[in-house]
C-alpha cells in the first residue's frame, strides 16, 4: 500500500495532475467517479492567497467526496509560500502540494514553478520553511531541470526527501523543452531506484493509454502514475488504466451516451461553480476529447468551442444526440 504520510493512496495509485483552468471542482468530481486515486487542485498563487484574492481563494474549495485531495500553490518568495501554506492548512486538505514544474514564461521566468529549478539551494530552504510551517504531508511537482545541462533530479529528490516532504511526483521534462518532444522516465526511475529515496515517487509525462501506463509501471518501477493532458475531456482514463493493470483486458470505451452526459454534467457544474460566462468558456477544451473519433464532427466541435451561450451549447449536444446515436465511433 502506498502512503503520502498516514494517508492510504492505493497499491500503485494514479493521480490527476494540477492543470491550470482544468482541475477544478467540476472536472475533479467527474475523475473521481473514474477512478481518480488522488487529485491535485488547479495551482494557487501564493500572493493571491495572501491578497485574498477572489479567484485564488475560490481554488481552496474542496469537497469531502474528493478526499484524498491535495491543493498546490506556487510562488517565488519563500516569506509568502509559507504564509500562503499556512492560509491553505486551514482549508483542511488532504495533502500540500507545491509547484515547481509550471514551465510557463509569466510563472517560470519570475522564479517560481520550474523557474525555481535555476536555484536549487532555494528550492530546498522553501521547501523545508513550508513543511516546517504546516502540520499537512507536503508533497511537490517537478521537472527533470531546467534545461539538457541541469537534471539533477536524483540530488534534487534526496534534498527535498531531508527537509520532510512525504512525496514526490516528476514530470520526465526539462523546463526548456516544455511539452515537447518525449518524456524521458530513465531519470524518474533513478530516483525511484536510488536507495537513500524512501518518499513514494510518481511518475508523469505522456501516459495516455492502459498499455502505456503498464510498460511505465512495469520498466521504471515508479510507485504510480500522475496523469495530466490525457484526463481532458476523457476521465474514463483513470478506470481504463486500472481495469488493464489488473486484467489484462480492455474496458469498453465509453459510449456516445456516455460521453454526453459527461460532457452535459461538467458543463452544468461548471456554470454553477464559475457562472454561466466562465463555465462555458473554461469547458471549451474538453469538448475534441469528448467526441474524439465520430467522423464528420468538425462543424459540431466548431459551433462547441466558438458558442458563448450556455443554452445554444446544450442545444448543439440534443443535436449530436439525434445526428450520431447511431454512428459507432
């Protein structure tokens, strides 16, 4: 059994990545229900938290049913991560998790996220001021480094292994190569391997189907997997992985019915946790995974992503119900 701390996550537990304007309340509930181990928030900024800024604080909500669930922040000020810990603590998470793989310019390039892998000793005294700050397991997200010249992770994961965080999940980039190019898991399985590591260590990077988590879980030895972009608009992933890991066999893909009424409950929880203009727009990039694979479905996804009306898009899912019940996808 794999253990964050006290907290029982699985035998080879899988995991919903923080995805900014992805993982939230919505998306959560319906990964949950599909075979979601353990989930991350969307990432919450250290400074908005501080501010009390509305959308930062809106991110601190979580449910019972998600539990375990473990809220990230990210920040580049070691002063205000630990506050902002302290101001997440009170949320009552499962589980704190800190950011320091977000490769995107306005978080990396002002030091926070990955940026923060271009200062390693940093890294390690904000880490050890959080866990210090908190009575929660602290858990954090990283990258191989910053770029081909400095993956240190295996120094890295023993450092921050010392200074008390309970895991730690690795996304096998480097901060430079963004999403590009393929995931290399030799260097998470260093980590993994490495004797003086005893913290449960999760892989992530490419995992987007039941035969490529068993060859990860199986080559790298890693104590489970953290799934991110593959989960959007497709949370049957969860339940298809583990089905596979433990048979052998392939789940039924999800039916046309299936995927409306997914998409119809994320929509409609999606509204109601953000308001009709936000709910529709932060849907949007779920919609090419939900209806992945019906042929001539180009107009649909079109009149899906560029529709603001809240009513208009349940009006466009009554059409694709009539037009492709009977289509096999």
């Amino acid at each position: 059994m794999v253990r964050i701390g006290d907290i029982e996550v699985g035998e080879f537990p899988l995991l919903l990545a923080p995805m900014e304007d992805v993982s939230d309340p919505p998306f959560r509930a319906l990964c949950k229900e599909n075979g979601a181990d353990v989930m991350y928030t969307e990432f919450i900024s250290s400074e908005g938290l501080i501010r009390d800024a509305a959308k930062s604080v809106q991110k601190l909500d979580i449910f019972e049913y998600e539990r375990p669930i473990g809220i990230q922040i990210f920040g580049n000020d070691i002063d205000s991560m630990r506050t902002a810990a302290e101001v997440t603590e009170r949320a009552n998470p499962d589980i704190i998790d800190i950011n320091y793989g977000c490769p995107v310019k306005n978080v990396a390039c002002k030091g926070a996220g990955a940026g923060i892998l271009q200062d390693i000793p940093k890294m390690v005294s904000m880490t050890s001021e959080i866990v210090k700050a908190v009575n929660k397991p602290v858990t954090v997200k990283t990258r191989l480094g910053w770029d081909e010249n400095t993956k240190y992770i295996v120094e890295v994961a023993e450092r921050l292994q010392d200074v008390g965080i309970e895991a730690i999940s690795i996304h096998g980039r480097t901060r430079k190569q963004m999403y590009k190019g393929e995931a290399d898991w030799s260097l998470i399985a260093d980590v993994k391997n490495n004797p003086r590591i005893k913290i449960p260590v999760f892989g992530n990077g490419d995992v987007d189907s039941p035969e490529t988590a068993l060859e990860k879980k199986n080559r790298y030895g890693v104590d489970g997997i953290m799934i991110g972009r593959a989960s959007i608009g497709y949370p049957w992933i969860f339940n298809e992985i583990k089905h596979f890991l433990n048979t052998g066999e392939h789940l039924d893909k999800p039916s046309l019915m299936d995927r409306l009424n997914a998409c119809r409950r994320h929509l409609e929880m999606a509204i109601e946790w953000k308001g009709p203009k936000l709910g529709v727009f932060e849907t949007r990039r779920h919609y090419t995974n939900y209806f992945k694979g019906i042929p001539h479905f180009k107009e649909y996804r079109t009149r899906l992503v560029t529709t603001d009306e809240s009513e208009l898009i349940f009006e466009i899912l009554n059409e694709i119900e009539e037009q492709f019940m009977s289509v096999e996808f």
